[in-house]
C-alpha cells in the first residue's frame, strides 16, 4: 500500500461513517487500535480513550473490516497490512499503550511497565544540561516532567513520525526524543551557542535515525522558518511579550499545505489536513496573559486538546514558583496566522548580573523529583 492510498482509504471510510472528527478520527482509533494489539481493548474503552460515541465506533469499525484494516472485529485485531502502514506512515512505534488511563499520569508508576524502563536513561542523559542563564528566563524541567511531557505527546499523536521544531530547548527535550529515536526530523532553534553545542553533542552519541538541524537565532529577528513543522513545543520567556512572540513564531512555522489524494483513477481530488499541534509551556504572570495567550491560538483556529495547570516542575525557576502550565492546543484544518507588533521592551524578565553565576550554581544543585 502507497502512502495516497492509506490516506485515500482514510477518506472513504471516514465520508461513508460521516465521521465529523474526518481523518483525524480514525488515525485516533487506529492509534490506540496499535497500541493496544497485545491487551484486545475493549469496545467501550476504545471509545472512551477516542472520545467517540460506541455507535459510531461500531459503524467505524465495520468499514475498518470491509477495507482490510481490521481481521477480526470482535477482538479489535489489527490486519499485518494496517500495521505496516500504520508504521510506515504515520511513523507508530510504540506497539503497546503509553499509559492505560484517560487521566494524566502524575508518577511514574503510572505508565506502562515497557515504558518506565526508559526513564532512567533520560534521566541520566540529562544531567550535564549546560548552567541555566537567567538573563535568558532559562529554567531546567526536572527529567520527570520532562520524560511525562513527552509521554503524554506521544499519546496524543504529537511526535512519532513528525518534524518536530522546539524553540528554544535549554531543557534539552530533544535529547529524550533521540534517546527515544522517535520523530522523522527535529530542529532545534535557539539564542544560546551552549545550549545547541550540548544538544549536538549528545546527538553525536545517541546516533538516531532522527534528521536534525540545529539553528541559533534570536526569533525577535528576521524569522523565515515559515511552514516546516507539525509540532512545535515552546518554553517561552516569562513575560507575556515573550510568551505570545514565540506562540506567534510556532504557529508561523506550522505547516499549512493540505494533503491532496486524487480519486482513484479520475482527475477528481479531494484534500484534507493531518493534524498539526502546539505544545505550550508557560506561567501566566497575571490573569488576563492567560486568556491573551488562549486567545491569540483560537484565532488562529486551534482546539485546546489540553490544558493542566502546573504540570512542569522546575530547578532553578523560583520568579514562577518553579511550575508552569502545559497547553497542548491542535490544528485541524486552515490556520491562520496573526498579526503581532514585535514588543519594544525586553521580552526577558532578567538582566545579566555578576552574582548571577553562584546563584544558579547553587539552584542546580536542587532537584525536584
């Protein structure tokens, strides 16, 4: 099966159901359809985790038998052929559930037991993070929140397979997806030469099947990375000037050409978009920076998929009480860009002091579990 014909099959399956959720939909159900190959889901769980009703799922799982993706209806069992498309075109890797809950793991204990084994390794890949800059608003996540963060992305259909773009990446998230080898690309775009020397290095020694390109730019510059991303993960500043910059600099980035699949053997073509996300981490420093934030991605026709207060935990971040929020927000069709006067102000909330470095010398020495 060619990639126009997996995605060609999407398309009818998801009109003959009149699917509302599209394509998106049924790469959601047969997302979890994969992960759960060696448990058998059952059907009112698989509904639940995909957040459609039982009827549905039932008249959706039914065209997944007619077209050979599904072998055995009553068992949920994926056909050889779906699984191979599955891997290769949507990039699925993890052929077990990352956790078996519709609530956000908050201990590792959580997960599922193939995945815990991985935290020890991330863990120790991210130990010699280089010093935190404060003029920068830089702050490390502590390895479980970022080893969750990630985690929880995958299970939304955030990473595998995806080019994946971080700005600014002092946490050193790009690390665990080498560590991990998922994604198809991952760009790393960032102020700080000490930062992109750590992230090179430590891609020199994993050696993943991952593209890489590492890019140091101050994004309040002449921007030109338009359209090259389908995830895009942000740690901005504290400010709301930097917070909404770096959100307008992601949803520039995001890719926004549909996906064109012509009609079998006719001239007729339809097309539709895969989903594309950003994922958000940020302090709001006042009430309305929260809604000014929220606001500006619904208007560029984004769906908050996720919003959890205080779910990053941080070393070092103590002007954010060492906690932010993480808001994972999806694109499912057009985008649209908005328009945004660059601040004339600093868009850090700290300026380089000569007590600067003892200080965070002694905060790395602190680590929150």
């Amino acid at each position: 099966m060619r990639g126009d014909e997996f995605y060609r099959e999407l398309f009818h399956i998801s009109t003959s159901v009149q699917l509302k959720e599209g394509v998106h939909g049924i790469i959601r159900v047969l997302t979890y359809l994969f992960r759960y190959q060696s448990v058998k889901i059952k059907n009112k769980r698989l509904a639940r985790l995909c957040n459609i009703s039982v009827p549905v799922l039932s008249a959706l799982r039914s065209e997944l038998e007619k077209k050979n993706f599904l072998v055995n209806k009553e068992k949920n069992q994926l056909s050889e052929n779906a699984v191979r498309a599955l891997k290769s075109f949507l990039g699925l890797r993890f052929e077990h559930p990352i956790y078996d809950s519709t609530e956000i793991p908050t201990k590792l204990e959580d997960f599922h037991k193939k995945i815990q084994h991985y935290y020890p390794q991330i863990k120790n890949h991210l130990t010699k993070r280089p010093h935190v800059k404060y003029r920068l608003d830089q702050a490390h996540g502590t390895p479980f929140t970022l080893f969750r963060k990630i985690m929880v992305l995958i299970n939304f259909g955030a990473i595998e397979g995806k080019d994946v773009l971080l700005l600014g990446d002092d946490d050193a998230i790009s690390v665990i997806l080498f560590s991990l080898n998922v994604a198809n690309k991952v760009i790393v775009v960032d102020i700080d030469a000490d930062v992109l020397s750590f992230i090179e290095k430590k891609y020199e020694e994993l050696n993943p099947t991952i593209e890489m390109k590492l890019i140091q730019l101050d994004i309040r510059e002449n921007y030109r990375l338009h359209n090259i991303a389908d995830t895009v993960l942000l740690d901005p500043p504290y400010t709301i000037s930097g917070g909404l910059l770096f959100t307008s600099r992601a949803i520039t980035s995001l890719k926004k050409k549909p996906q064109t699949i012509r009609k079998n053997n006719t001239f007729d073509e339809f097309t539709f978009f895969l989903p594309r996300f950003i994922g958000l981490s940020f302090h709001p420093p006042y009430l309305d920076a929260e809604h000014r934030l929220q606001e500006f991605i619904i208007k560029a026709n984004g769906n908050f998929t996720l919003i959890y207060p205080h779910f990053n935990k941080y070393t070092g971040g103590s002007i954010i009480g060492n906690s932010s929020n993480f808001y994972l927000a999806q694109f499912s069709g057009t985008i649209y860009e908005q328009p945004l006067q660059l601040p004339e102000n600093d868009i850090y909330t700290y300026r380089e002091k000569p007590i600067e470095k003892n200080r965070q010398m002694e905060n790395n020495k602190k680590e929150i579990k």
